[in-house]
C-alpha cells in the first residue's frame, strides 16, 4: 500500500514537470531557425491616409467625359456590361452592376432640391459612386463583416466573406452596391487579367481603387478625369483636396443622414 | 439462443461491409499520382516562395493567408526567409510561373477530389489567355 502511494506521487511528479517543460521546449524550437522568419508589409510605393477623399468638379464634366471616366473604372474592374441588347431591357435594369454612373442632379442630391433649379444644373451630368462613409450603415449592416473600413477610411468589400444576403444594398442609402444575379464573366467585354473578376452571387461595389493605391497610383477614375476630379487625404489639412475644398463651395450627398459621404461636389 | 448463426453471419457481412475501402484497394491496381510539370520559369527558378515540401503541403493554407492579409490589411508583399520579396497575388504572381494550370494545379486536385472555387473569380491564367 505506502510502495503503490509512493510510486503514484513519482510519476505524477515526473508527468508534471513534463508538462511544464514543453512550452519552454517548444520555444526554443521555435526560435532556432535559419533566417529571418517569413513576414508581410506593405509596399514602399503604397499611398496612405486617414479618410481618402474625392472632389468631382461637375463644372468641367460634360456626357463625353463621364462616359470616358466609367468606362476607365469599369474596364480595370471588370465590371460586367448586362446590355439589354443581350438579355432584353427588363433584365438589364435588374441585373445590372455598376461601381460609378451617371445620373441627374435631383436623383443624386434628393435632399438638395430648389423648387426651380438652374437650366444649366439640371442638365449637367452627375457622377456618383460609393461615398466611402465615415459611419458607413453597410458596414453596420453586414452579417460576416465581408464589407468593413478599412484605416484609410475605404469602405471595401471582401468578396471572399460576402454571403450575398444584401443587407448592405438595404442598409446603402446611395445605391452604390449592386448585386450579381448571374455569372458576369460573359459579359465583360474586355477582361483586365491584373485584376479577378466576381461571382454569382455576391454585391460588389467601388474599392476606391485600392489595388491601385496599393502600389501608389491614383484611382482610375480621377487619372481619366484629366483634373476634374482630386482625390486625397480629408484629414491632412495640407493636401490638395483640402486646398481644393477650402477654395470652392462644396456640396455633398445625403448629409442629413449622418453617414458622412467623402465624395465632394463642386456645382 | 438460436440465431447464433445469423448473427455471426451478419457481424461478418458487416465487418466485410464497412472495411470494403481498405482491402478492395489492396487489390485494385491504384492510381497513379499525377505527374507535375513545371514551365521552363518554374524551373528556372528552381524554389517557389517556400520550400517544395511547403509548398506542397500547405499552399492552401499559405494562400489563405495570403488573401486575408491582402484584403483585410493592405498588405501585399510577402518577404519570406531568404528575404525575397512577391506580390501576393494568385494570379499575377502564382499563375505568372505557374502559367501551366491545367498541367499543374489541376491535375493534383483532380487526383485528391478538390475543386477549389478560387478559379469562379480570379483568373485562371494571365500570360496565355491573350
């Protein structure tokens, strides 16, 4: 009986000091390697900012030239062209995706609205696209944190996470997320092989070009607006938005909401 | 007692049934491993971003890695021990050596049963397709 007590208290004693060695052999074996252990970082070109932001001068836009601009952004993108000439127009209304479009003063500023709005206003193109929000409401809205802010301030969408539940269409008081009813893959005219396409079944919507920001190129949109649009930092007082912004009255979609939109409109 | 016999009979079939997999491959000729080919870059290069049997072993997980940190963190270089540095991107640095993926990447998932669904965005093949 006090031989069997005897041995218990020993090998439990030797089984506990095993177990407490194996952390520290583990670490060990962890640390002797060879070289540097493999990392990620960004690259040295990458821009970087607080809350990127973009002026749209409507003043110097006309048809052509927004034509041009979604043309730039769509074609780098990928963004399926569901013409109704292929699928007939109810389809095409329905199916169709779009990152930046084209639309009327009293559609993009619906809050904004004179009762007699100037001729020249009126018939202006309006460039409008993801506003990229301080408090993005899609962001509250999406059940497996597939759209989030990123801390550059883009509202950027993981295609990889995304679920195609469409609560962020819901929750996007802009309109700016569309969804893929189908494969867009026969419907992009031009593929871009820099960049993948999308799926059935998942929203997409503008990235603010982050891949291009990425290796410290502007977005597509602003290098084909040849000046009528500025892109920047809104929290570096010294950037050339701000100065664009300080110099020129500005309007913005939908503030009364709260969301607060980075997309500027010089009218 | 006197279904002894069926059931010793039934632990038989039974115990026949359920270890099919492991004796009917003993006697079946298996399949051969899919041979991989490598493109003239690959070979070139000789190590991929990791060592072969890393690469081997765990390319998925390393890809996953990958995509999150691409996505989720802005960050898109990859230094790996020897300290080079790679776009961490499938198609444009993967598939840039690798342009052979029926030859390469296919044929190994085909043998294991796999089919990865990264190909229903990312595309498949940058240098030969136009």
């Amino acid at each position: 009986m006090e031989d069997s007590r005897r041995r218990f208290l020993k090998i439990a004693g030797i089984a506990a000091l095993g177990m407490g060695t194996a952390p520290v052999i583990d670490a060990v074996a962890a640390s002797g390697g060879h070289g540097a252990a493999p990392h990620m970082r960004k690259g040295d070109d990458a821009l970087t900012a607080k809350q990127w932001g973009l002026v749209i001068d409507t003043t110097k836009l006309d048809h052509e030239k927004v034509e041009h601009i979604i043309e730039a952004c769509h074609s780098t993108h990928n963004v399926p062209n569901i013409s109704a000439a292929k699928v007939g127009q109810k389809v095409a209304t329905r199916h169709e995706i779009k990152w930046i479009w084209e639309t009327h003063y009293h559609n993009a500023f619906t809050d904004l609205r004179p009762q007699y709005l100037s001729e020249d206003v009126e018939e202006r193109p309006f460039l409008v696209l993801c506003n990229h929000c301080e408090e993005p409401p899609c962001v509250q809205a999406c059940p497996t944190q597939a759209t989030f802010k990123r801390p550059d301030g883009i509202v950027l969408m993981d295609f990889h996470r995304c679920i195609g539940c469409r609560f962020c269409m819901a929750a996007c008081p802009y309109g700016s997320r569309s969804f893929n009813l189908r494969d867009p893959r026969p419907f992009i005219e031009k593929t871009n092989l820099a960049f993948p396409t999308r799926t059935k079944g998942v929203v997409e919507k503008c990235n603010f070009c982050a891949e291009r920001l990425a290796v410290g190129q502007p977005p597509a949109c602003v290098e084909a607006s040849e000046g009528a649009m500025v892109f920047g930092d809104l929290e570096d007082p010294h950037s050339e938005i701000r100065e664009v912004l300080r110099e020129h009255y500005t309007i913005r979609r939908k503030v009364s909401l709260g969301t607060g939109p980075a997309v500027y409109y010089i009218i | 007692m006197n279904d002894k016999g069926k059931i010793i009979a039934g632990i038989i079939i039974f115990f026949v049934v359920a270890t099919f997999p492991f004796w009917f491959n003993m006697f079946v000729e298996k399949t051969p491993a899919p041979e991989l080919v490598l493109t003239a870059k690959a070979q070139a290069a000789k190590v991929c971003v990791r060592d072969t049997a890393f690469m081997k072993a765990n390319h998925m997980q390393l890809l996953d890695e990958w995509r999150d940190t691409v996505v989720r963190k802005a960050e898109r270089i990859y230094v790996n021990a020897e300290g080079k540095e790679f776009n961490m991107s499938l198609s444009n640095t993967c598939l840039d050596c690798h342009s052979n993926k029926a030859e390469f990447c296919d044929r190994c998932h085909q043998y294991a049963s796999i089919e990865p669904y990264c190909w229903d965005c990312h595309i498949d093949n940058p240098k030969e397709t136009k």
